[in-house]
C-alpha cells in the first residue's frame, strides 16, 4: 500500500502557519517601532468656536469685570 500524503500536508499547513505567525510578530515590531507612542498629548484633539480640530488648545478668553455695582 501507498503512504497516505496527511503527514506531507500536516508539514505544509504547519509550515504556512509558523510563516505567518513569523509575519505578524515583525508587523507587530514595526508597529511599535514607529509608533508616536500612548501619551495623552498625542490623542487630544481640541474644538475651537468654529468647530474646527486642532493640535493646540485654545488660548483662553479674557472676560474683563463688571466693575458696577449691583443693586
């Protein structure tokens, strides 16, 4: 009798699956490598009046004071 070819096929799969297991682990390091990083400054993203994002706060507002009394 011929030998059935499940053990030729059990190598490739396994072969497959280490490659691609290899290709995952150096995506992942090249994700970290170029990574900005988790810091909280980097995920803000503020409002202005308009709408509008952006990557600085806003300057805050200067209210001047009601300097008469009230009744």
């Amino acid at each position: 009798m011929a030998k059935s070819n499940n053990s030729y096929i059990k190598k490739q799969k396994e072969a497959v699956k280490k490659r691609k297991k290899q290709d995952k682990a150096e995506k992942k390091t090249e994700r970290q490598k170029n990574s900005l990083g988790s810091d909280l400054e980097h995920m803000l993203a503020y409002v202005d009046e308009y709408g509008n994002l952006s990557d600085t706060p806003p300057e805050p507002k200067v209210v001047p004071k009601n300097t008469a009394p009230k009744n």
